[in-house]
C-alpha cells in the first residue's frame, strides 16, 4: 500500500449542522416537526442543530434527519 496524505475536514460537524438548518428553513419546518418527523429527541435535535452537542451524531440519525427533509443524506455535508 501507498502513503496517501489524507485531509479530512475539521468542520463536518458544522457544515452539516448549517446545511441542516438551511434546509429545514427552506421546507419551512420547525426544529420540533423535523425532530418529530425524524423520531429523534427535540432536545438532542436543536442542540445538534446549533453545534451545542456532543461531537457525534449517528449516520443513521443523520439518515432520519435527511429523509424528514426530503433530501438526499449527501447534501448534509456539501460546504457552500
């Protein structure tokens, strides 16, 4: 195997939390309809929502989340 020089992106965590909320605001959704429609915690969902939570969030979360937008999970992470 070849040494490859990985770059991995410091700020996933608030590119997909802002893409999150832009998308949310764009469906012109609630943080508590896309929490409720995603099955998730409200509380959990706004503290993500606003970069307060904890450094992780489950792929299957982020799926929950995506498919309550009406997006595909991918653009979760696409920086503007």
């Amino acid at each position: 195997m070849g040494s490859k020089n990985i770059v991995y992106e410091k700020n996933i965590m608030k590119i997909i939390a802002t893409n999150v909320a832009k998308y949310r605001k764009e469906k012109h959704l609630t943080q508590e309809e896309v929490a409720k429609r995603a099955d998730i915690g409200f509380d959990f969902y706004r503290h993500f929502e606003a970069g307060k939570g904890s450094i992780g969030i489950s792929v299957y979360n982020l799926y929950r989340i995506s498919v309550a937008l009406g997006i595909e999970m991918g653009c979760l992470f696409k920086e503007d």
